[in-house]
C-alpha cells in the first residue's frame, strides 16, 4: 500500500492564516476564537475559547503552560493536540 501525502502547507496557505509568535519565532496558524462544543465521554461541553492550528514542527518547543501571540494578544497554551500527520492544535486561554 503506497502512503499517502498529506499537505499540510495549503491548510497554512489558505488565505485565512495568521502570524502568531513563540518565542522569537513566528509561525503560520489557523486561528479560530468562535464557540467550541465537544462532547467528552457521555456529556457535551461547551466551551467557547480560543484555539489555532499549526504544524507540530512549527511548535515542538512550546509546553503546555507556554505563550504564544496572535493579533497583539497574548494567550497561554492550555493544551495541545497533535493530529499524528504533523499538525497540531492548541487550545488558548488569554
């Protein structure tokens, strides 16, 4: 079985990205500050928080509990999410 590709640069190169900053670097995220609803186990959660996505690489550095700005505003990693195929969401708390 032959593997499959996954571009992860077009999700990055959409339009819709932003700059955010780690660090002394800046990285490419999808940002999403909208209403959030999951269902954990056997309850739904609704949440409405600030998260983004980025390439796992672009992040590997930054703990939980870390910083990262995105639009002049300073949020803190409350989690993070690899996907497995080299993308990751953070979670955001301002």
């Amino acid at each position: 079985m032959a593997a499959i590709a996954i571009d992860n640069d077009s999700f990055l190169n959409t339009g819709l990205e932003t700059s955010a900053t780690v660090g002394a670097a800046t990285i490419s995220v999808q940002f999403d500050n909208a209403r959030q609803d999951e269902r954990v186990g056997d309850q739904d959660v609704y949440a409405t928080g600030p998260r983004c996505w980025t390439r796992t690489s672009d992040v590997s550095g930054l703990a939980i509990g870390g910083s990262i700005t995105i639009g002049g505003t300073a949020y803190t990693v409350i989690d993070k999410r690899p996907d497995g195929v080299g993308m990751t969401e953070l979670v955001l708390e301002e």
